[in-house]
C-alpha cells in the first residue's frame, strides 16, 4: 500500500454526535527502531512484543459544529481532570492526519484518557495513547463512510499513529508486530505496523514482561531527539544494517522457539540502542547505576540457574525483564529477593504478551 490509499473517498453519513472509546496498549521493541526519515519513517526495520496490562483507554465525544472552522475544536481530560498539557501534542498529531481525515475540522472533541500504568513508570505512554486516539478518529470515520473493511480499518489506524509516535503504529495489532520493510517478511512496511505473518512458536505467544522501576525521573532526552542524533551519528549506518540482521536471525528463533538466541538477539539490541546514544553528538547516558546491577543480576541468575530470563532496555534506565510463561514464579522470587531493592519504592509492573487494541461498547 501507498500514502495514497489512506486519503478518503466520499462520506455518506451525516453523523452529528456520539462518542467512541478504545483501550490500547503500550509496546516493547525486540528489535529497537532509532533513527527516522521523511515524515516519521523509520531508518531500520523493528519488531516488538505488544503488551497487556499497561495501556491507556481513550474516550472521544464528538459534536459536529453549524459552519467550519481552520482550527480544531478540542479539549482535553487526563484521569477525570481536565489538562491542557496534553493539548500541544495532540493539536500537532491532528494537523498530521487532517490530510487523510479532513472532518476533524467539523467537530468539537472532548478527549478523555487514562493510563493503566503510573505516569513516568518507563511505560511507553505516547504509544498506547496516540495509537487509542487514531482508533477513536477511525472509529469516526468509518461511521462516516457507512462501510469499512477490518483489515483496512486497522492498517489506516497504524499508519495514522505512526504520524503522532513512530511506535504508535505497533499498538494497534497484538502479539508480535513488524514495521519497516524488510526483505524476508512479506507485506512489511515502513508505513504501517502489522501481525508478524511468519510462524511463531507457542513459547513467544505468553512471554510475560515485568518492568522494574529502576528511575521514574524525567528522560535526559526526549524520544524524538534521541532519534535525531542518528543524523550524522558515526555509527548510524552500522547499527541500520544490524538491525536488519538480527530480524533476519530473529526469524527461525520465533520459528523453532530458541530462548537462548532470542536473549542474546533481545539484549544485544537493547546495549546498541544505547550504545548509539552514548557515542552521539551531543551524548547521553540514559542508564543508571541501578540498571547496571540489575542486568549483572539478571546474568548472573541466568548462569546458575539456567532460566532464560533476559532484558531489555528503553531509551531510559528502566529494565524490561522478559521470560516464559513457564517460569513466572521463579523469575518473580528472583525479582523478590535479589531485584526489588533496585526499585524506586520497591515497584515493578507486571505484564504480558497481549491480544492487541479493544474497543469499548
């Protein structure tokens, strides 16, 4: 698909007010997407598990207004209080998409949303919120158009939050997701995240994700400049064309179940992620001493008792701890007895592989 086919055709309804609500959820690249071109595409192709429990649910009302207007009509509430914090982003993701959704000058919006996680957790919350957003604004439009297609319904939804947050696009569909064209799977693209279509064994199906909350602190660097020091970065080149590797030997891992190459795949991306940003210009470094002992508990752990627990990283000091369904209570006693006072207050979030975005009846 093209750009092209997500402009609209005709609307033949006259909808006038209502609202739509849909829960999305956060997501965690396996192979980390750092670097972008054009308008929001991605320098390297990635692939991320999409979580469960961590997601924001996102109300939109809307009132179709007596004339035009060149601006939008919108006010914003964040956990029941109103918040024009939110407005600014918002307003900016609207003047992306208004191109491929032009009624959105037609109506007065009242946005609600929510977080299941806690604000500044390490959770990726542009993600699961900009990915709810476009939802809601499909949901609209396909009431406008009287009919939809599922397939197509989610695929303009990806590519529409992949305008407001690159991994946006990857919080709309479940289980594993890919985006960004890549030569080994079909139907990949640089505008859209999509379901891996390849064979995965049941093993990656109810991975279980627990977040330790190692630093809720504020990011050195926003995700956005992070991503512009890839511009002229020494290494940018190098770490494009190892990506694309490691998803080409990430396939036959999901294929045959191979835990111990998928840690060494999912922790190796995890270091060059920030790799990238110590060796930038300007430079960061977005890991704390926490995470450090963390991860040479993790290896430690892993070494002796043969677990295949592994980790990865954001674009923060947070720790990701990934592992089978199978060892959930082993991995949470290690967490209990050897993690947990890395934690700020002891907190961690425990999550899993989901089933992708819901919509609320």
């Amino acid at each position: 698909m093209t750009e092209s086919d997500f402009m609209p055709g005709s609307y033949v309804n006259d909808t006038t007010s209502g609202a739509f609500t849909w829960k999305a959820p956060s997501n965690i690249a396996l192979v980390k997407y750092w670097g972008k071109h054009g308008n929001q595409l991605p320098a390297n192709p990635s692939v991320s598990f999409t979580l469960d429990h961590c997601a924001t649910t996102t109300t939109l009302r809307f009132k179709k207004q007596e004339k035009f207007s060149e601006t939008f009509e919108i006010e914003v509430f964040f956990e029941g209080e109103r918040n024009d914090a939110f407005r600014p982003k918002i307003l900016s993701f609207m003047e992306k998409v208004v191109v491929y959704l032009p009624f959105l000058r037609d109506y007065q919006f009242s946005i609600h949303t929510s977080n299941s996680f806690p604000h500044s957790s390490g959770i990726a919350s542009s993600a699961s919120g900009i990915s709810a957003l476009a939802l809601c604004f499909m949901s609209l439009e396909r009431e406008l158009s009287g009919s939809m297609s599922e397939a197509f319904f989610y695929r303009k939804a990806s590519f529409l939050a992949r305008l407001g947050s690159g991994s946006a696009c990857r919080s709309v569909e479940g289980g594993l997701i890919v985006w960004g064209a890549h030569e080994e799977i079909v139907g990949s693209s640089d505008l859209y995240g999509l379901t891996y279509p390849g064979e995965v064994h049941p093993v990656f199906k109810k991975y279980r994700d627990t977040v330790l909350l190692v630093d809720r602190g504020e990011k050195q660097v926003s995700s956005s400049s992070g991503h512009g020091l890839m511009n002229g970065h020494p290494f940018a080149e190098q770490r494009f064309a190892q990506a694309s590797s490691n998803i080409s030997k990430l396939i036959p891992v999901l294929r045959e179940g191979n835990t111990d190459e998928f840690t060494r795949i999912v922790e190796s991306e995890a270091l060059s992620l920030h790799a990238m940003m110590m060796t930038g210009n300007p430079y960061y470094m977005l890991m704390q001493p926490a995470t450090l002992q963390v991860i040479k508990k993790i290896w430690k752990f892993r070494k002796e008792s043969g677990s295949s627990v592994c980790f990865t990283l954001d674009a923060g000091a947070n720790v990701h701890l990934l592992y089978p369904e199978e060892e959930e209570k082993r991995v949470a006693e290690f967490i209990n007895s050897e993690l947990v006072v890395y934690c700020e207050n002891e907190q961690y979030i425990c999550d899993r592989v989901g089933e992708g975005a819901v919509f609320n009846e």
